[in-house]
C-alpha cells in the first residue's frame, strides 16, 4: 500500500506522564491498521516506514531500557489486484505481526539502506550518542523470530530464534573506532551497484 504511513502522537497520560500512540493508516481513507499505546516512555522517539514494515524506538522509563518494535503487514490468505492498487476499492486488511526488542544504545537517528532495485536485503542504520553507527540486518528485527523452545519443522528458514536483547557485535559498527560527534541524522543513497549503498552521517563531524 504505497498510501500507508507511519504516525506517531506524543501526549501525557492521566498521571501526566508521557505517552506516544502509534498507527499504521492509510492517509487516503483514513483507515487504522495498526494502534498501539505505550505509557512512561520518553523521547527521543525515532520511527522508519519502508514496504511493508515498520520500526520504531523509545526509552522504557519503568525498565531503563531503550526498546525497538518491529512491525509487518501481510495480506493473509487473500491477495489484492498485483497490477493496480486503490486504497478505496481494496477490501483486504493486512495481517500485522509484532515483535519488540532490547537495544543497549541511547538512539540519536535511524535510517534504513536504500539499493538502486531494492532487491538486497535491507539493513537498518541506528546511530548512537556514543558516536557509532550500527549496522543492523532486517532479519534481527523480524517480528516472526521464533521461542527458542520452538521445533525445527516449525521454523521459517534464516529467521533466527527470538531473544529479548539485540547483540551489538564490533564488527557491525560501520565507523570502527572512529566517533562520530553529536550525530544528527543518517542519509542512505544508492550506489548504482545494487549489492553496494552510500551512507552519509552528519552531526559535529561528518
């Protein structure tokens, strides 16, 4: 549904604490697919809307954690018109999966990567305060991910099992050692080589 589109409202909750709400829509129709509420979080909040998934951050007051959710839409058993798409004609109401996880960084921007076809599988780009960029592949974020205790048969093949917290690895980090002051933002372009993507961080440094 190339009319979907990611929101997210900030507000204080009855003990005037803040609380954002999150929705899936649709900005012809209006239509909520998705609404979730999540009370005694602060900011900053940061929320990237690629296809068919969805990924948004915010800082968990009540746990002292910074916590990521996955979301996915699928069409279910029923596919709509594959040639032409109307928001207002299309009866069908995507399946969304959820999924959320621990991620020991203080998030400063996020970004996903960008590839001329969109036939790479994509990445998420999440900056830190501490002056990093991670390099985190889609399929660690996939609400699907599978309880440990799950059998084999029942798996979906390349989906790792599911684990509360994100492993951060060194070999991720795309700068290095190399700090980035006080980024900013994160700008992903294609690189005309469809495996390959530019990646331009800017803060104090660039």
């Amino acid at each position: 549904n190339p009319n979907m589109a990611l929101v997210m409202a900030e507000g204080l909750d009855a003990q005037s604490k803040t609380m954002i709400t999150v929705q899936m829509l649709d900005l012809v129709t209006g239509k909520i697919f998705f609404s979730a509420n999540h009370k005694k979080v602060t900011g900053p909040f940061h929320g990237v809307h690629s296809e068919n998934w969805a990924v948004y951050t915010y800082y968990n007051e009540k746990a002292r954690r910074t916590e990521v959710v996955s979301l996915e839409m699928y069409e279910g058993k029923t596919q709509s018109n594959a040639t032409t798409f109307s928001s207002v004609e299309t009866a069908v109401t995507p399946l969304v999966e959820r999924q959320a996880y621990i991620l020991p960084l203080d998030i400063v921007a996020m970004q996903e990567t960008m590839t001329t076809k969109g036939i790479t599988s994509k990445h998420l780009l999440v900056a830190g305060s501490d002056g990093s960029v991670l390099d985190l592949p889609m399929h660690m974020l996939d609400p699907r991910r599978p309880a440990p205790n799950t059998p084999g048969h029942l798996r979906e093949p390349g989906i790792p099992p599911y684990i509360p917290e994100l492993p951060v690895p060194h070999e991720s980090i795309l700068n290095y050692k190399q700090r980035v002051e006080a980024i900013r933002g994160v700008v992903t372009s294609p690189s005309g080589l469809e495996s390959t993507v530019i990646v331009m961080v800017y803060g104090l440094d660039v």
